[in-house]
C-alpha cells in the first residue's frame, strides 16, 4: 500500500495495480478465449484476490497460484496438442512453442525493467503480466487444438 512518503507517480502505479486486481471478480464471470464460461483458474484467482483484502503478499500468493494453473494448463494443451499432430505438424509445433518460450522470457525480462523501481506494487505488475502471457498462450493452444480435431 502507498505510504505517505511513497512518491506520487509510486503511489498511482500501486493504486492502478491494487484497482486492477479488485476488477478480478468481475472478470471471473466473463467468457475465455470465447467460451460460454469463465475459466476456473480466473475463478479461483478472482475469489483469492477478493479473499485478500487489497494485502499485496495475499495478492502475490493468487497471483503465483493462478500462473501455476495457467502453466499447468498449457502443458497440458501442449501435449495434447503434440499427440494430436502428424510429425510435420509436430515439427512446426515444438519451434512456434520455442520461440514462444523465448518471446515470453524476453517479455518478462522487458516488464520487469518497465516496473523495476514501483517497490511492493512491482510484483504484482510483474506477476500480472506473465499470467496475461500464459492465459492468451492457452487460448491459442486450446483453438488450435479445437481446429485441429474439428478437422478430423
């Protein structure tokens, strides 16, 4: 939380961040990559963060659950995406997921220079960020995984 000597541009940066995070609910209710429903592991974060009461180490510890989900996830996909695949398929596959790999190091890397000097609220922007990453990662594979066995 600001304090009184936290610098005013901090102080904003933190109140976004804590603002951003109590929007959780109500995107716990929205739909996934196009779905009917909210996906569970936006559930479980939004009734975390609501659970948290703004106390960012609560906030944190939802947001570093829910990127284990997400992760989970999208090996999962990925793997069902691979036994899925003819060979040539596969090939093309493990290179878009390497460099997405890459993509997605690099892009950690880029926002934690962005948001290096934000003290408490840093974390949660960070953390933020790289679940975005892995949840758009896992609609694409889930699409294509859906594609793929429409197809067939």
């Amino acid at each position: 939380m600001p304090t009184p000597h936290t610098p005013p541009s901090h102080r904003a940066l933190v109140c976004a961040a804590l603002a951003a995070l109590a929007t959780l609910p109500a995107q716990a209710t929205a739909h996934f990559c196009g779905r009917s429903a909210a996906h569970p592991s936006d559930k479980t974060l939004a009734a975390a963060a609501q659970r948290s009461g703004g106390v960012t180490v609560d906030l944190s510890d939802a947001q570093s659950a829910a990127y284990e989900a997400w992760d989970k996830e999208l090996n999962r996909l990925y793997a069902a995406l691979l036994k899925a695949t003819d060979p040539a398929q596969r090939e093309a596959l493990r290179a878009a997921q390497r460099a997405w790999l890459a993509f997605d190091k690099a892009q950690g890397h880029w926002v934690a220079v962005q948001h290096a000097d934000e003290g408490t609220s840093a974390a949660l922007n960070i953390g933020g960020a790289a679940l975005e990453r892995r949840r758009a990662r896992v609609c694409e594979l889930l699409n294509d995984l859906e594609g793929l066995q429409a197809t067939r």
